[in-house]
C-alpha cells in the first residue's frame, strides 16, 4: 500500500511544480529533482520526493480513480452537519467558526468548557467539517523509527529522562538505515520521523549519514530529536531532511521551568522559529494535563502554536509513567483532547493535526474520535518492536506490535471506513 498518490506535473513555476491528481492541482515545492511536464511524481508534505514510471502510476491511478471518489463522497457525509440542539451561545461561536471570524477567549473558554454529549458531538462535526472544505480527505500517514531512548534531559513527564532507570539501547547507523529501507521497501512509507531522546552520542557525523542514506529512498524525512545545536539542524538540512517535529510543551514559562529543569522556553522557542526559518516544514505543539494548567494556558498553547507557522499541529495528553515526578498526575480526559482538536481547527484551518500516540495510549478508539474531529494525521511506529518496546516514554504506549503490516492494514482500513485517503498531496 502506498502513502502517497501519484501525480502529474502540469506546470513548472521556478522551484514549484503543480501537479494534476484526477482534475485536481496541488503545488509542490521541488529541490531535489529535474523534472519535466508530463512526468509522474510523488509528492508528501508539500515536496516532491521522486520520480514514478508512467506504467506504474497509471497502474495505481487506475487502482485509485473509483476509490478516491467513493473515499471523497463518504468524507464528505460524515462532515455534513445535521440540525440538533444547542444553546444559543455555542449556535454564536460556531456561526462565527462558518464565517471565519475570530474567536474572542471566553468563546475559546466556552468551547473547552462543554459537557453536554449532544453540544460536544456538534462541536466535533463542525470542526471536521472545517478540516473537510479546507484539507478535502488527504490524511498524511508517516511511519516513525525511534533510534535512541538515551537522554541527557530529566523532564518530569517523560519515561525516558536521564535518571530513569531503563534498560537503554542505541540502534546503529547501520540498523536505523536497514529499518528505514524495510519501512519503504516493504511497506510503502513516504514520509518517515526519525525520532530519539536527546542522545548526543549520535553526533553531526552520524546523524547526516544517516539522513544522506535514507533520503536516497526518496522520502521525506521528519527530525525529532529534540533541543539539539542549529548549526545541527543547518547541517541534517543540507543533507536532505525536510522535516523538524519540536514542541515547546507548555506556553507557560512558570510550568515550564518546573517539568523541565535546567530548560530555558525561550531558547526552545527561538529554535523552533529557527529551523522554521531554514526552511523545515515545522510540527510542533504542547502536552495537556500537566499541573497547574488552567484552560487559558490550553489557549495559550494553541495560538503560541498558530504563531510559529506550524505546517502540523502535535499535541497529546500528558500520560503519567511510573518512576518520574508525574506519575501520580490525573491523566486529562479524553474529551478535552477532543475538545482542543477541535479548536485548533477552528483557530488554525488550514495547518495539519495530528491524532498523537499519547491520545492512542488514553484510549483505544481516539484514532477514529480524533479524526472525526478535525484532525488529518496519523503517525504508525516502523521501530523494530525490541526497541519500541523500550522506548517507553509513557507506560503502556500504543502502537508497539509485532506485526507491522497487520498495524498499516487496520490504519488504512480505518481511514477508507471515514472516507480519508493516506496521502498528504501537497501544498
């Protein structure tokens, strides 16, 4: 199964080509291809990757026209709103959602505050369908290697901090480069994370051969490792990733400062709209539930996040993990979850949300919940299930299997059953 669709290329702009998918055109940004009108291509994230022979993509188009029409029909009725019951003020807010005006804070408060089954059912429909008009059913499915559970940061939520005592392991570059070929040999991923604790065992020498390795598999490869140098992340760039996952955890600095000893917010900040400026297709976002956080400091999570330019939104719920500081922390409800997916679509339209392994963890139906209310990315774990097993950030982790092909057979058929393709089209 493929994760992205093959296009057409139509027309050349410079370093953009437009692309032809069925009638529809998607622009993709071009660095790393000589291409001509009339060539086949795949594109993920909004960059093209590689070439496809015409026999091939005429093989998979064909494969897809029924289907990627049937797909778009079942979307588009699960997005369509029915008349239900509502109070007044939630009619208000929504109808200022419709016609894309700004929301004030105590309507974002209003959201955050719904209990009523029937409001939060309108709230999530309205929310994918705003996900709907602005994203069509694109659903972007990476696969992410988790190389290193080795950190040099002790931050109170997390299962890997340095004083944890775990079982550590470090996959060779030869074994995080064999992981990524099986991922997209065997299981046809175009986009894949490449994903650590802050290990600076793995240096600049290590890391760019690794990402000059993987991107001869012609996919976009998404970084996640954390505070590192950006002379660093200057360097993974040139040698071909594309791609930065980097959150900022809280935009309270007071809280901040206490799950994260030693940190500095500002600095991560300033890292993040640095990699930004490089030119990284950027993800980044906050945990929920952690103490002392009030539904004004979620606000603030979400439009310090619209205000980085984020091409992906990543949050999830704080997961309490035995032998850290949080560990007896009230885990947030999935509803707030929910909730804040929804407003993020409301305040961000146009970026991507991601349904996060940490939703996952809280419950085992938040992939579909989370997708039906505004979200339109899913990550499935490619690192060998020995490792995965030991990256053990929180307990209990969705997504460590054995079976992998097993886990993108039941990924896929949830997204047909909603109406989504897995394919990330462009830009």
């Amino acid at each position: 199964m493929c994760y992205a669709i093959p296009g057409k290329v139509i027309e050349l702009k410079k370093n953009i080509a437009v692309i032809d998918y069925f009638g529809e055109k998607r622009n993709v940004l071009n660095e790393f291809l000589e291409i001509k009108v009339g060539d086949y291509v795949y594109a993920q994230g909004g960059i093209l990757l590689n070439h496809v022979e015409q026999e091939k993509a005429e093989e998979i188009l064909n494969f897809w026209e029924k289907r990627f029409f049937e797909l778009k029909e079942v979307d588009k009725n699960l997005s369509s709103i029915e008349k239900v019951e509502a109070s007044p003020n939630l009619l208000e807010i929504l109808q200022k959602v419709n016609l894309n005006q700004e929301l004030t804070t105590k309507d974002m408060q209003d959201i955050l505050a719904l209990t009523s089954n029937q409001e939060l059912e309108l709230l999530y429909k309205s929310a994918n369908s705003i996900r709907q008009k602005e994203h069509d059913n694109a659903c972007c499915v990476h696969g992410i290697i988790e190389f290193s559970n080795y950190c040099k940061e002790n931050c109170f939520y997390c299962g890997i901090r340095k004083d944890k005592n775990i079982t550590r392991y470090r996959m060779t570059v030869a074994e995080i480069i064999t992981a990524a070929k099986k991922a997209v040999h065997d299981h046809g991923f175009k986009a894949l994370v490449l994903q650590s604790g802050e290990d600076y065992d793995f240096d600049e020498e290590k890391l760019t051969t690794i990402v000059t390795e993987i991107r001869k598999l012609n996919v976009l490869i998404f970084l996640s490792l954390g505070q590192r140098s950006k002379h660093l992340y200057q360097k993974l760039y040139q040698a071909g990733a594309r791609a930065a996952l980097l959150r900022f955890e809280t935009s309270n600095e007071q809280i901040f400062n206490e799950i994260r000893p030693g940190a500095n917010l500002k600095d991560r900040i300033q890292l993040i709209k640095d990699i930004k400026e490089m030119g990284y297709v950027i993800a980044t976002g906050f945990i929920m539930g952690l103490p002392k956080e009030t539904s004004n400091d979620i606000i603030n999570n979400i439009l310090l996040t619209k205000s980085l330019g984020p091409d992906m939104h990543s949050f999830g719920p704080l997961i309490p993990t035995t032998g850290t500081p949080l560990e007896t922390q009230n885990k947030p409800s999935k509803d707030l979850v929910l909730k804040t997916i929804a407003l993020t679509r409301f305040i961000d339209r146009k970026s991507k949300i991601l349904v996060t392994t940490a939703l996952e963890t809280l419950d085992k139906d938040a992939r579909r919940q989370g997708l039906l209310a505004g979200a339109n990315s899913l990550m499935i774990n490619a690192t060998p299930k020995h490792n995965a097993e030991l990256y053990s950030i929180y307990d209990n982790k969705a997504g460590v299997t054995d079976n992998l092909q097993e886990t993108i057979k039941d990924t896929v058929d949830l997204l047909y059953s909603i109406g989504r393709a897995p394919t990330d089209l462009g830009i």
